[in-house]
C-alpha cells in the first residue's frame, strides 16, 4: 500500500517538475476542452446528452448567484461553473481504478562515495590531535558510517512510483485555486467600489487575518476531504494484503468486492467538495461586491 501526501516526480520539461497529480489535473482539464469544443459544435436549442448537463450545471449557479447576488451574480456564473467541473473532474478522475496503483518501481543507487569520503576525511582531522583523543574519533567514526550506510540501503531502494494521482490530493493545486478564488474576490471588490472603500474592510487587523485563513480553509478542505478517500480506498482495496501479509491475486478480488461501496460514496464526496468550494467562492464574493454595491443606494 502506497500512500504518500508529497506528489512524485515524474518527469521534467526544461525546469519545470512534472508530477502526478500536475499530469492527473492535465487530462482532467483536456477532457473538459475536449467535451466544450464537441458540444459547442454540435450545439442544439433543445438540449440532450452532455450539453444537458452542462446547461443544468449553469443554471443551476444562475439562479443560485441570483439568490444571492441580485442580477450582478450572472457575471459570475462562468468562474463557479468553471471551478465546479474543473473540480468535480479532478475528483471523480482520482478515484478511478488505476489512479494511484498504476506505476512503476524506481531504483536510486545509493551514492557509497559521501560515506567512504566522510570517515576519512574525519579520520584525516583526528590525526593531529592528541593521542589520548585519538580512540574517541576513530570510536565515533566505525559508528557512523554503518548508520549512514544502513540508512542509505533503505532510502535508496526500490520506490513506487504512482503514474497517477489525484489533482486534489495535492496541496499544490488546491491552494493554487485557493489564491486564484480570493485574488478575483479582491480584484472585483476594488473594481466595484474603488480601492480606499475595499481597502476599509481591513482597518481592523483581524480582518487581515480572516483573509488568510479564508486561503488556508479552501486549500486545506479540499485537499483534505479528496486525500482520506483516497487513503480510504486504498486501505479497504488493500484490506485484506494488510491483515495476512500474503499478496495473492484472491485477495485483490475480494478487496474490490469490499472497496466498491466506498468507491460510490467518493463520487459523491467528490461532487460535494466540487459543490462546496464553488459556493464558498460565492459566499465570499458577495461579501465585498454586494455590500459594496448596494451601499451607494441607500
């Protein structure tokens, strides 16, 4: 059973690290291009199939941003349908059998040359010490370099390395769409009302800190919610390999039998994380676009 919070590297392009979950988030975001331009071209007044529910998915924030909004909501409606299927696919991708058990097992050679340098090179400066002190170097360094060596077998051996993980079980993401949220949050605030209006919410220092924490909560939510299922899943697939220690192909059948009810219940968790953080964004907006329009009225 593999379970890692750090996404693994798979690759590099130039300088820029190329990880599972970046790779996972890249055919979910393809996927929904792919989806756009095929309804778009065949597009039809009556709506059926994939256009229908992409057409349920706006409606449904239309009228939810209008409850809450008024008519300036409607201008927001294309960044919650966008941040709900970005979502909801990243989710939904992650749990799909062959996420996180598809790979391939690396192996780093350990590197003998830094601990067969070490103790010489300690060796080297307790030479010219005192000869009573001489023991205690030479004591300190047999001790070492088994440490170091042992250490070095365990790290540098064969490592799982996941073709795929889910774009949301990565930190990086979630807080990527956390800080892109409150930027548009605070850049409509201050196109609203002016910069000194918005900037008055803030006189009170925890004001300031709310902002932040209103960050961490996108992030960590998410991150959270989409992480312990995957962990979920893969402990209840794994259930059975966990308990005997034995690896046998019955055993993987049984644990799919087990994992598929969890597996329904992660579908759902996953279009309620997608739900939730779009009305949050929602919720915030209206916190600063809505007061501040509608204070010049009164």
């Amino acid at each position: 059973m593999h379970i890692s919070l750090k996404p693994e590297l798979l690759f590099n392009l130039g300088s820029f690290p190329v990880t599972n979950s970046i790779l996972t988030s890249w055919i979910g975001t393809l996927l929904l291009i792919v989806i756009a331009i095929v309804v778009g071209g065949n597009f039809k007044r009556i709506p059926a199939g994939i256009q229908h529910v992409f057409e349920m998915v706006y409606e449904m924030f239309e009228g939810m941003a209008t409850e809450v909004m008024g008519a300036a909501g409607k201008k927001f409606v294309p960044l919650l349908a966008t941040l709900f299927l970005f979502i909801i696919t990243s989710n939904w991708l992650g749990v799909l059998p062959g996420v996180g058990s598809l790979g391939i097992y690396e192996t780093h050679a350990a590197a003998p040359a830094k601990d067969t340098h070490a103790a010489p090179a300690k060796d080297a400066q307790a030479k010219p010490a005192a000869k009573d002190a001489h023991a205690a170097p030479a004591a300190k360094d047999a001790h070492a370099a088994p440490a170091k060596d042992s250490h070095a077998k365990d790290d540098h051996g064969p490592v799982f390395v996941p073709l795929f993980r889910g774009a949301n079980a990565d930190l990086n993401t979630t807080f990527a769409l956390a800080i892109i949220v409150m930027v548009i949050i605070h850049v409509m605030g201050i196109k609203s009302a002016g910069l000194s209006h918005h900037l008055a919410h803030f006189k009170n220092p925890l004001e300031i800190v709310s902002e932040f924490s209103k960050i961490l909560s996108f992030g960590f939510r998410l991150f959270g919610n989409v992480f312990a299922g995957e962990v979920l899943l893969t402990a209840m697939a794994s259930i059975f390999v966990i308990i005997t220690g034995n690896n046998l192909l019955a055993y993987g059948a049984l644990g799919g039998f087990i994992v598929f009810p969890f597996l329904m219940l992660e579908f759902f968790v996953g279009f309620i994380q997608a739900f939730v953080f779009a009305m949050l964004t929602l919720s915030f907006l209206s916190l600063f676009y809505k007061t501040e329009n509608s204070e010049p009225h009164h």
